[in-house]
C-alpha cells in the first residue's frame, strides 16, 4: 500500500486529490458513504485503473488530521 496526505476532496461529488510520498499527485474517488476525507488526512491506498486512468483505489484513512495542513501545490 501507497502512502499521501489528501489535498483535496470534495463531499459533494466524492472526488479528490492526494499527494504520495513521491510527490505525485493522484486523483480518487469515494465510492462509500462511511468515510468522509479531510484536507490533511494521512491515508493509504493501491494504485488502481478508472476510466482509463490511473487512480487511488481501497482508500483508509490512517491518520486523522487535527489542524491545518500547509500545501505546496
């Protein structure tokens, strides 16, 4: 499993970024309603194929994030 701090999402369309360690920026999709992602989350995923494009899939928040996390875009 892959490691990176969520920099966006949205709730609404359950869509958005994380950074890995590398420093790649990785799109994913919330596909259930239990977890709701935070900027700053620490969670792990898998790389996985969605609509012929690579995306983070099996997403786990790993650590919960308490405060405001500086993003450098």
């Amino acid at each position: 499993m892959r490691k990176g701090i969520v920099l966006s999402y949205n709730h609404v369309v359950k869509y958005g970024f994380i950074k890995d360690l590398n420093g790649q920026k990785i799109r994913f999709y919330n596909e259930g309603d239990l977890i709701i992602f935070i900027v700053g989350d620490l969670v792990q995923f898998a790389i996985g194929v969605i609509k012929n494009r690579a995306c983070a899939v099996n997403v786990i928040v790993a650590c919960r994030s308490r405060n405001k996390v500086k993003r450098d875009n």
